[in-house]
C-alpha cells in the first residue's frame, strides 16, 4: 500500500475544458496556488522542470476517493486535478459546484 501525506482541505469550483477541435471535454478543479507550493515542495518537484510534471494523488469530495493525478498549468503556477465523470456521478457534482476538496500526496 501507498503511503499517503494529507493536505488541509480547501473548496474550488468544477469547471468544464472543451476541447476546439475535438468533441470531447474533461472536468478539472483548480488547486488553490498556495496548497499547489505546499504539493510540489513535498513532492521534491521544482516549479520549472523537465518532463510532464504530473504529481500522484489521492484525492476526495465528500465520501468519494479516487487515485488520480494532478496535472501542471503553467500558466497559473498551479495544478489541475481531473474529476471523471464516475467520481461527479457518485459524488452528485456538476460544473459550476463549489466542493470541498481533500489531496493525499502518494509517496
């Protein structure tokens, strides 16, 4: 088993990506900039550097965990965390929600 470091919660909005040229679209919430240095400092990740950048997570709304990863946006500084759409079904979220979010590192 994994081991987890757990961060303090905070709340973010669901928000839609479509993509323009395809007809597909992904869900994400934005990891608030601070908790974002909290992560990757712990995750011993530089703010800039080679690769992808994905961080292994564990993450929860409500009573619904999941394994995913979060994902670098350059533009903000920050992370996107991916919800699919079996974690909103389970967790009765739509776009636009505020949630109350929860991140285990996996170390």
């Amino acid at each position: 088993m994994d081991e987890l470091l757990s961060f303090e919660p905070f709340e973010a909005d669901l928000w839609v990506w479509t993509s323009a040229s395809a007809s597909a679209s992904w869900h994400f919430i934005t990891v608030p900039v601070e908790l974002a240095g909290q992560v990757r400092s712990m995750a011993g990740r530089p703010a800039a550097g080679p690769g992808f950048g994905t961080i292994r997570v564990r993450a929860t709304i409500g009573s619904v965990s999941w394994a995913t990863s979060l994902f670098p946006d350059k533009v903000s500084g920050s992370f996107f965390l991916p919800v699919k759409q079996a974690v909103r079904k389970r967790a009765a979220i739509l776009s636009g929600d505020r949630v109350t979010v929860t991140l285990a590192l996996v170390l």
